[in-house]
C-alpha cells in the first residue's frame, strides 16, 4: 500500500482542509463550502486529534484560521474563498484571543508594548 495523502478520495463537493499547528503537526478535515472559520474552528476544537494534545487549547473561541497570509473572520465561508471543490487547501490554525486590525496597525502597537506574535500554551 503506497503512503501517499488520500486528496484523491476527496468527495467532489466538499473541501479537503489540511491544517498546519505552529509545531507542525497536520491534520486533515472534510467540509462543506457553506462551512464559516467559525464552523470549522468549533469543529477541530470538538474533534481534537489525539497527536494534538500537547497543542490544545481552552475554547474554540480562540482558534483562528490563517489562509494564504490574512486570519480569516468567523463569518467567512470556504465558498466564498473560491476553494476548489473536491481537492485539499492548506491552512494554518493558531491560538490567538484577538484578530489583527485590518489598517495593519499591529505591528507598531506590538513594538510598543513589547508584546510577541507567539502563542500560549495553557
């Protein structure tokens, strides 16, 4: 049996999410288009993979999905981010309490307080 990935056995219309931890670890996750950053943090949280343990977190409050560069909002959809149906999308998935302000204001805020970009671990 060969050990290649199974994104060749990804339904036509649901959306394949690899995920990536800050430690690197993967996981992979099946959803609909209709599914939100919402939904699909509630779900991970829900169905924490056991070689996660280590990396788990209080609430699925604070998972936040980071596709191509920008945090995604709670109400943006995989459809509306035009995924392609049927094949597997890398994100990566952080803790974090807050979003980044749009107008890019939080580097320089973090510069002043002294405060890291780095997650905690509870």
């Amino acid at each position: 049996m060969s050990n290649s990935k199974m994104s060749s056995n990804v339904p036509a219309d649901m959306i394949n999410l690899r995920l990536i931890l800050v430690s690197g670890k993967t996981k992979e996750f099946l959803f609909s288009p209709n599914d939100s950053a919402s939904d699909i943090a509630k779900h991970v949280y829900d169905n924490w993979p056991m070689d996660w343990e280590e990396e788990q977190v209080s609430s699925p409050n604070i998972l936040r999905l980071i596709y191509q560069g920008r945090f995604l909002h709670g109400n943006v959809t995989l459809g509306a981010l035009k995924l392609p149906f049927g094949k597997t999308t890398v994100m990566h998935l952080v803790a974090r309490e807050t979003l980044p302000e749009p107008n890019s204001q939080g580097q320089r805020n973090r510069e002043k307080t002294g405060e890291s970009n780095c997650c905690v671990i509870l």
